[in-house]
C-alpha cells in the first residue's frame, strides 16, 4: 500500500470516521527502490530494513531499527569493547590520581616512600641470603660427615643422608624466595617511577588550570 493511500486514510478521519481509526497502529518502512511504505504489516522481507510504528496521525509509537549484516555487527562489536575498555582504563585511571594525591604531596614524596619500601625489600633479601649461606655450610658439613663415614668403611646413617636431602630442598625454596623478593625490589623501583611521573602530570596539570583561572582574574 503506497503513501497515496495513507492519505485517503487521513481525508476519511477528516471526513468523519475517526472512531474507527483513531486507535489504528500502522507500519512505515522503507522500500527496495527507496520509497516509503505505509501500510497494516510489515512484508518479512522488509523487516531487516528497520520500520516504524506509526498512529493514523503520524506520530511515532516505537521504530525498530535495520538489521546489522555480519561486518556490521562485528564492528560494532568492536567498537563496544573499545569503548569498554577505555572505560575500564579511564576508572583504573582515576582511581590511580586519586590514591596519588591522598598519599603524597610532592614528588619528594615518593622518592622517600620509594626509598624505604626497598630497602625493607633489600633487608628481606639479606635474611634470606645469610640464611642460605648457613644452610650450604650444613651441607657442606653433613656431606663431609658422610664421606669420612664412607672412607671408614661405615654406613651413612639414614638419618644423616635424610637431612641431606631436606637441607637441599631447602636451598631450593630458599633461592626462589630470593629469586621473587628481587623481582619485588625491580617492579616496585618501576612502580614508584611510574607513580612519579605521573604524580609530575597531575601536578603540571593543575598548575596549568592555576594559571588558566589566574590570568581570568
């Protein structure tokens, strides 16, 4: 039904049937050559095309938008996790300036926080190593305890050769526990690097925002 007879419609409301149409809901959409349609459904075929619900006066009820083909869609996908993770990184962002600024006032600051936070990791990392010095001296003893055993002739208790075993293992635990308190000490130097040149954005910023105001002033 084309548009010619959307207004025959109307001249009949006009005329003296509203009652009869006033609560009509009819479809609008577009056609394959451009053209728009109005008429009491909408062709299947046409609906991927979007449409509107339409009252008999023209005002719109609800529109249903066109269907997006498979790029499309895609791209939009796209488009809607670019968006979320800036988002996401615009919170992380301002959660980031707000713990700045609560904890330091200078940039001073933070090399004093930096400062301190690795030498405690630095003390760790000492203990850690004396106490493995101490263990290998054990080792080193119990291994020497045994191959004098050995050139006797004797048999190594089991009890000896066990504490071998749990002083080795030992060793092993102790050295990845150093391996991950310097990997602590090398990502917070990073961090509070990052914390300072960031801290320098924030303060650059609002003193540019002081000096905006100011010369309003």
């Amino acid at each position: 039904m084309a548009v010619s007879r959307w207004a025959l419609w109307v001249a009949m409301i006009v005329i003296g049937a509203p009652e009869l149409w006033a609560g009509s809901l009819y479809y609008r959409y577009p056609s394959t050559n451009g053209t728009i349609v109005i008429d009491s459904s909408v062709p299947p075929e046409a609906v991927p095309r979007g449409y509107d619900v339409i009252r008999v006066d023209g005002s719109i009820v609800r529109t249903v938008a066109p269907q997006l083909s498979g790029a499309e869609r895609k791209a939009r996908a796209l488009e809607l996790e670019v968006a979320a993770a800036r988002a996401e990184a615009d919170a992380k962002n301002r959660k980031w300036d707000e713990s700045l600024l609560l904890r330091y006032s200078s940039v001073l600051d933070i090399d004093v926080a930096k400062e301190r936070a690795i030498n405690n990791i630095k003390v760790r990392i000492s203990i850690l190593k004396s106490n493995l010095s101490v263990i290998k001296q054990q080792i080193l003893s119990n291994q020497s305890e045994a191959a004098e055993l050995e050139r006797r002739g004797e048999e190594v208790p089991s009890a000896l050769m066990n504490t071998l075993v749990s002083l080795r293992r030992e060793v092993t635990t102790t050295e990845q526990h150093i391996n991950g308190r310097q990997q602590d000490l090398d990502e917070a130097a990073r961090g509070y690097e990052r914390d300072k040149e960031r801290f320098a954005l924030l303060q650059s910023q609002a003193e540019k925002q002081l000096r905006y105001y100011s010369s309003d002033d």
